[in-house]
C-alpha cells in the first residue's frame, strides 16, 4: 500500500471501508467506526441499556456458533425479525427483553470493529446520537494530541464493492467537530476536514438529510422509518461503546453533551 495513503503526517485521519480502516488505524490511540444506518447507532442505544454487544462479521451459521460460545443473544436480520426479537433495527433494543451479551453482525461496521479488535489497542462506536460523547471521551482518556483514525463504514453494492454512504461521512465529520470543540489539538488530514466540512453543510437540516439519502430512503420503503429517526437522535447519548477483548462495552462520560446540536 502506498504510504501517503495512511495519512501518517497526520493526528486525525479519515477514510472509508475495511480497507480503508487497515490503512489509517496504523500507530493510532484510538479506532473510531462510524455506521449511522444502522450499526453504531444500535451499538449505542445497547450500550445506552447496559448490554455487552459482540462485533462479528455477518450474520450466518457461524455467527450462531459464536454467539453461543460467547454465552450471547445473536441479533437476528432485521427483514426476519419478530416480536420480541432483536436485529439490528435499534427500535428493537428497546422494544425487547434486554439481554447482558448480545452478538450484532453487520456486513459493515461490526465486520470493521471485529477486524480491528486485532489490529489496534483502542476502537470505539461512534454515530450521531453520541459524537460529542465519544470526542469528550477520546479527549479526556488519550489527551488532546492523541491519534485518531474515524473510519466511514460506508454500504455495500450487490457484488460487494463498498458504496460510499453519505450518513456515514456526515457521522464522522461529526465527530470531527466534536473532537475540536472538545479541545482536541493535532492536526487534520485533508481527509477529516472534508468530512467535518461536510457535518457543517448540513447540520441545520441533518434530520431531511437523513431521511432523504439514499440509506434512510431504502430503509424507510423497507417499512423503518423510526430507525432512521433514532439515527437522527443527535447527542442524546453520552455513552462510549468501548471494544475490549472483542466485547464493546459502555462507558458513561457523566453528563449529557449537546455540543454539535449548540453548533446547529
């Protein structure tokens, strides 16, 4: 790989995908993975609920292996979910009997956070409902010259090339934001200011947004509506869904955080 791609000059990098992830989480403090429909924002309402959720990479025969390995409830797809079952519509968290463990596939951002479980010391989920939470935690823990990678998640197309999705650039340059408003000092790759410069252009109308894009539309025709507004719920977490030993955990910053929605 070619270095400059690593965005190694840098204290706060940005990129997109898995590939993406491996390139610029090299030597960095903290992993930071954005998966605003649906996966971080599921995380961080399980985390909201004291649940211990399991990354793993898709939800197939082997995930009901791990699963029950790891002692968890496995959340099921979202088109085959029933009453009282979780997927990863975070409607259904709330919903349902809230279990101590629970394994969430994703083809995205859980199959990112399980590859990087291996490959960095620190990885966080990170999405709208708890961006300023999650930069006050990274300022806080690490300093405000730590290094971060935020990594974009992004879609999948049908023979599985990733598709840049915009909530998820949006998510990060959220984070962005929060980071500098948060007292965060290094400096951004070009990569990251565009991200942030992306939040800004649409923090006044972000909730449209949402729902307009391409991902909040799909869902929305797919009959989750209210999963895309439980995405546009911004900042109303002030928990850090932390992986450690492949198992993220939520920690609480102990107070409520509405930095980018006073920025709005």
């Amino acid at each position: 790989m070619n270095p400059e791609h690593r965005q190694l000059e840098y204290g706060l990098r940005f990129d997109w995908g898995l590939r993406g992830a491996e390139a610029i989480a090299v030597g960095v403090d903290v992993a930071v993975v954005v998966d605003v429909l649906s996966f971080t924002t599921t995380l961080s309402v399980a985390a909201d609920a004291g649940i211990d959720v399991l990354p793993y990479s898709w939800n197939d025969e082997s995930a009901v292996d791990y699963a029950r390995d790891a002692d968890a409830v496995l959340a099921v797809r979202r088109s085959v979910a029933r009453e009282g079952q979780i997927s990863l519509s975070p409607r259904t968290i709330r919903e349902s009997e809230v279990p101590s463990r629970l394994v969430l596939p994703s083809p995205n951002g859980s199959t990112i956070a399980f590859a990087l479980a291996s490959q960095v010391a620190v990885c966080v989920g990170a999405s709208l409902r708890n961006a300023s939470a999650v930069a006050d935690w990274i300022v806080h823990e690490h300093g405000p010259g730590s290094r971060v990678a935020i990594v974009a998640s992004g879609e999948k197309w049908p023979g599985g090339e990733l598709r840049p999705a915009v909530e998820d650039l949006w998510g990060a340059g959220g984070v962005v934001t929060a980071l500098t408003a948060a007292g965060w000092e290094g400096s951004l790759s070009p990569e990251a200011q565009m991200a942030a410069d992306a939040w800004t252009a649409v923090s006044d109308s972000y909730e449209d947004r949402l729902r307009d894009c391409a991902s909040g539309r799909e869902l929305i025709v797919m009959g989750f509506p209210h999963d895309v507004a439980i995405a546009s719920e911004l900042d109303d977490s002030d928990t850090v869904p932390v992986l450690e030993d492949r198992v993220f955990r939520g920690q609480r910053t102990g107070r409520r955080l509405n930095k980018l929605r006073a920025q709005r």
